[in-house]
C-alpha cells in the first residue's frame, strides 16, 4: 500500500513540473510551514488541558475513594 502512495506522489510531482520528485522545493517548505504554525500555537493549550483534566481527574477519585 505504501509503495502505491508514493508512487502516485511521484507521478503527481512529475506533472507539477518538479524536475527530480524527491526535490524538496521551497512550495514545500511554504506548504509544511503553514501547517505547523497552528500546531505551535495550539500545542501549549493542549498541554494545559491534558494538565488540568489530569489533575482534576486525580483529586476527583481522591474524594470518590475517602
């Protein structure tokens, strides 16, 4: 299956016009910079959450035990 992936990935560079398919351009570069910005915003968040919901978990079966 992963062999099937990454030659249709190479087939669909070839028509974008990369010359070499494993060339990673500067598109690319945009590309997985956009979409790791909005995880390095919301990975802090998340981590305070899990923190919290963690915590409250914690003490909640503390109380339910006593």
């Amino acid at each position: 299956m992963k062999n099937w992936y990454n030659q249709r990935q190479e087939k669909r560079r070839m028509k974008r016009g990369h010359k070499n398919p494993r060339e990673y351009t500067f598109g690319d570069f945009l590309l997985d910079l956009l979409l790791w910005i909005p995880e390095l915003f919301l990975f802090p968040f998340r981590v305070i959450f899990w923190l919290v919901r963690g915590l409250g978990r914690l003490i909640g079966h503390i109380f339910d035990v006593v």
